[in-house]
C-alpha cells in the first residue's frame, strides 16, 4: 500500500525541485527507501537514479484510484500532535511536583500540611485528567495520520473509560457525602433520643437493640446480609471484567504503536516499553498477593514490611509510567514534524 503522504509530497514538489533532491528530503525525513520507490511506481515518476522506471501518468491505472490532495498552501489549524507532546509533558512535571510534594509534607509530619496537599492533589488530579485526555487525543490524530484504525480506535476507547470513570467516581462521591450526611443526622437524633427517650417516644439507651438502630438510619437486616453478599459479588465481577477489557484495551494501543513504528520514530519504543509496563501492573499484585499467602501474620507482626515493598513497586510503577509517557510525547512530536508541518 502506497504510504500517502509520501505520494502526495512527490507529486506536489518533483517537477519543481527534481526527484532526486525531493527523495533525500523524504528520507531524510525518517521514511523507508522502500515506500518511496512505491510511491514513485504508483506515480509513474522517472527515477534519475533508475532510468529502467518509464512509465508515464497516462500509462498508470492506479493513478486515478488516488486522491491527491492540493498541497499549494500550507494547511491551517490546530496542531493537535505536536500540542498532545506539550501536555504529556506537563503531565510529567506535575507527576513530579507532586510527588516531591507529598515527600515534603509526610517528611514535615504537618496534619495542616496534609490537607493542603489533599486540596493541591484533586486540584491537580483534575487538571491532569483533562489533560490526559487531549494527550490521547493526540493518537487518535496519529491513528489518522498513518491510518493506523487500531491506534485511533484504542485511544478513542481509553479516552471513553476516563471520561467513564470520572462520571462514576463524581456520582460515588455524591452517594457517599448524602449517605455520610443522613448518617450524622440520624447519629444526633441517637444521641437526642438517648438523652431524651420520652421526647423522641423511644425506648430507653439500654434497650435499643440492633433492629431499632437500623430503623432510624433507614435500614433493616431482613435479608441484608444476603443482599450485600450478592451484591458485593456482582459488582467484584463487573469490576474484574472492567478491569480486563481496560487492560485489553491498552494493550492494543500499544500494539498500534508498535505498528506504526517505520512511520513514527519513538512510537516503536513507547508500544514496547508500554507492554513491558502493563505487564508490571499485571504481575505486582499478583506477586504481592502470593508473598503475603505464604505467611499472613506477617502483616500483622511486620507491617513495616510489606510497606517498604508496597512503597518500592509504587516507585518503581510511577518511574515507569514517566518514561513510558516521555517516550509517547517524543513520538507525538515526531508525528506532528511529518504530518502537520513545523
């Protein structure tokens, strides 16, 4: 398949500048020698450096088939690659502002310091969620640009899971600030009714049971424990499956980077180290996990342990995920010098 951005630059700049000055720019600019000579086929070109290539345009059927675009003037508008660049890498300087940050205020040991870094935090969160959307936003351009539907498609997908996560964590968030609300509510009318057992027509503190408690909070514990059992396990199996079609999901962006390495310098590298990553995240856990199983009570006698370990993979986890996101802002960079223009 002819690589179209490489047709549409011969047929706009051979006749005026010469073939052979046009092809060094062109792989001067990262492309293989194999997709010019393509290009120049399909074309029907005169190759200066391979007069055996005679065909003319009037000869050539795949010609027509291709829609040339006017490159006459430059195009005008947002470069969304080259801008996706900018914002992985203001995602990397905030990453790094708050993790030294949160190193700051935990070494202080400030109970102040530590609510001011928990509204610096969701300030901070919340701008780089925007953020990380129009960085993925950047590979959908790319996807587009080296018509790769794999890498358009699994970005536009994770972009759909952020925007669903915010939207369930928001609406969590309501639930449990209402929930928290009525039950400090219905705690003071507790306390009132303790107090007070004739005003509220109760009986007294000490023969309140279980059942009488729950009425006032709303609640009964006719088939409750039932219910949360069930309940808790559908939603533990949403979750996983969620979680597996996330993971799934990634790993095909990846792959669509990796695909469209030849085009892409630094796409290659970002796909690779982007599966080496998500394995990591696969496989901590699960080591985790197993390292506990052999002695449990080794998290009761030895926290500290399992602290130093759950602090060292988080480190390891979070450097990991800067180089991977470098990696993808240089390719980003690339992409946009080769399809948006300087």
């Amino acid at each position: 398949m002819v690589n179209k951005v490489i047709f549409d630059y011969l047929n706009q700049y051979s006749g005026k500048y010469g073939l052979s000055e046009v092809k060094k720019k062109i792989l001067s600019s990262g492309y293989s020698q194999e997709e010019v000579d393509e290009a120049i086929r399909v074309l029907g070109l005169v190759d200066e450096d391979n007069s055996s290539n005679n065909n003319s345009f009037e000869d050539n059927p795949n010609f027509n088939k291709l829609v040339v675009q006017d490159f006459s003037s430059p195009e005008k508008g947002i470069r969304w690659m080259r801008l996706a660049g900018i914002f992985g890498i203001v995602l990397i300087i905030l990453s790094l502002f708050l993790f030294i940050l949160f190193f700051f205020i935990q070494s202080s040991g400030s109970e102040n310091g530590s609510v001011i870094f928990g509204i610096i935090f969701l300030l901070i969160l919340f701008v780089m969620i925007i953020l990380g959307l129009f960085f993925l936003y950047g590979f959908v351009k790319m996807g587009k640009a080296t018509s790769s539907k794999l890498l358009s498609f699994a970005a536009k997908s994770l972009m759909v899971i952020i925007i669903f996560l915010v939207v369930v964590n928001i609406i969590i968030g309501l639930i449990v600030f209402f929930w928290v609300g009525s039950f400090i509510n219905a705690s003071k009318d507790l306390g009132n009714a303790a107090a007070n057992p004739i005003d509220y027509q109760i009986q007294p503190l000490e023969n309140l049971n279980t059942q009488s408690i729950l009425d006032m909070l709303g609640m009964s514990t006719i088939g409750l424990g039932s219910t949360l059992g069930t309940e808790f396990f559908i939603l533990a199996a949403v979750a996983l499956l969620f979680i597996l079609f996330i993971i799934i999901v990634m790993f095909l962006f990846f792959i669509g980077l990796i695909r469209v390495g030849k085009q892409v310098k630094f796409a290659k590298p970002a796909g690779i180290f982007g599966i080496l990553w998500l394995l990591f995240f696969i496989i901590s856990p699960i080591v985790f996990i197993v390292f506990i199983s052999f002695d449990p009570l080794l998290l009761i006698s030895s926290p500290e342990i399992f602290l130093i370990i759950g602090t060292s993979l988080g480190i390891v986890f979070s450097i990991l995920s800067l180089i991977m996101v470098l990696l993808e802002s240089l390719a980003l960079f690339n992409c946009s010098a080769k399809f948006e223009g300087h």
